[in-house]
C-alpha cells in the first residue's frame, strides 16, 4: 500500500481535480474553500503553509478560536447556519458569511461590522428544493433579500450558496446546481457584484463545477474524514 498522502499532496490532488472538471466543463476554475470545522488549528496551519488562503467554518466560537491561534492574512467564511444571537461575534470574525437567509441576520452582521474594516462580503444561502425545516431562503424570497443586502453599506453582496439534499449519487443534485446557477445569473444581472456561486463538496464538486459553481467547498478530500466533535 502506498503511504498515506500528506495534507499537502491532498491539496494538490483535489486542486488538480477541480481544474480537470472545470476543464471538461469549458469553465473557469472555481476557487476552493477549505472547510476546516472541527479540525484543528495546526490542521489549517499545514494547508495555510501550502499555500490555501480561504478557510471555511461551521461553529462561530469555534471559527473565533482558530482565527486567534493563526497568522493573519487567511481568509475565513462562515458556511453554518447564523443564530441572530451570534452575529455581532460573526461579524468581527469572519470575512464572509454564506449563511445569511434572513432580512434580520443581514441587519444584525450590518450593525455590528466594525466601520474601520472592509464591507463583510455576504452569500445568500437559498434552500432550492424547498425543504421543510431547512436553512436557507426560498427562492421567491431572494429578490427582496438581495435588495436589503445590497442596501447595506457594511455589507457587500457577493452572491448565493446552496447546500444540496443528499443524494447517494451525485449525479442527482444536477438539477439542483442547475437551478442554482439560472438563479444567480438572474440575480446577477441586478447586482453586477455578484460573483460568487458556492456549491458543490466533496463528493459532488465535479457535477457543482459542470454547473458553474466559482466557489467549491471541501472539507473530507482534504482533511480525510471528521473526528467527532
Ligand atoms: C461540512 C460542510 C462542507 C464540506 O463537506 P465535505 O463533504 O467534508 O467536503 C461543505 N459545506 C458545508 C455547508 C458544510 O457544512
């Protein structure tokens, strides 16, 4: 058996899949989101060495632990679902937030961003199947959320992520990434900033990219699978 790959030889390999699939695709290549959660911070300090920036977090005190532990200069987003009661914390700790499914947690991120540090960049993050229970705006409900974010001066809208039902084949959630993609391109011409479509993990991102994902987010190809929490 061959060793087991180092985090940096992972890096490699999952930056060289996402290039083969965007070039199948005729697409650009997506940036890659490295989703750290629950891994510690000298785990993300291996892969901020070989040279990935854009970190991704699930929990904010978490997120808030990590960022203090590491060098500046890194990137981090919150992909997890935002307690309106966690925002101010969020607000100071994160670049982005690709969570943001309501007009309330867009105010709260704006109030609370300090004035002196760049507009936080923000997703919207759209339940596209409409499931019950399930994070994320409907999507008749984004035009208006767009508009509220888009008012913010704290605030700069980005784009829109979705989190896919899972499916045992990954060739199911096309037409989710699909739906996706028609609905940025929509908003998009509304919001000429719009420029982040984040969608796709590790056992889709090859279908997400096909679509027309720019922004893939990996955690397990990267990190090999999550110890509990
Ligand atoms: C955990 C998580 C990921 C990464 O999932 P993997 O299957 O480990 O690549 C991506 N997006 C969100 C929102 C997550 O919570």
């Amino acid at each position: 058996m061959p060793p087991p790959a180092t985090p940096a030889e992972r890096l490699h390999q999952v930056l060289h899949r996402i290039h083969e699939a965007a070039a199948a695709a005729g697409r650009p290549a997506p940036a890659l989101l490295a989703v750290s959660k629950v891994q510690p911070p000298e785990a993300v300090a291996v892969l901020a060495g070989a040279g990935q920036r854009a970190f991704g977090e699930n929990y904010v005190q978490e997120a808030a632990a990590k960022r203090g532990a590491l060098d500046a200069g890194l990137d981090w987003h919150l992909i997890g679902h935002l307690q309106s009661n966690k925002a101010a914390l969020a607000a100071q700790v994160f670049d982005w937030v690709q969570s943001v499914d309501r007009p309330s947690v867009a105010a709260a991120l704006a109030r609370h961003r300090h004035p002196a540090r760049a507009p936080l960049n923000v997703l919207l993050q759209v339940n596209v199947e409409g499931e019950a229970g399930k994070a994320g705006c409907h999507p008749e409900e984004l035009p208006a959320l767009a508009r509220k974010v888009a008012a913010e001066p704290r605030l700069a809208l980005r784009g829109l992520m979705s989190i896919p039902v899972p499916h045992a084949e990954a060739e199911a959630r096309r037409p989710a990434f699909r739906r996706m993609r028609a609905l940025f391109d929509a908003l998009a011409a509304e919001h000429p900033g719009m420029d982040t479509l984040s969608m796709g993990m590790s056992d889709d991102f090859a279908v997400a990219i096909a679509e027309g994902a720019t922004m893939v987010r990996i955690g397990t190809a990267l990190f090999g699978p999550r110890p509990p929490r």
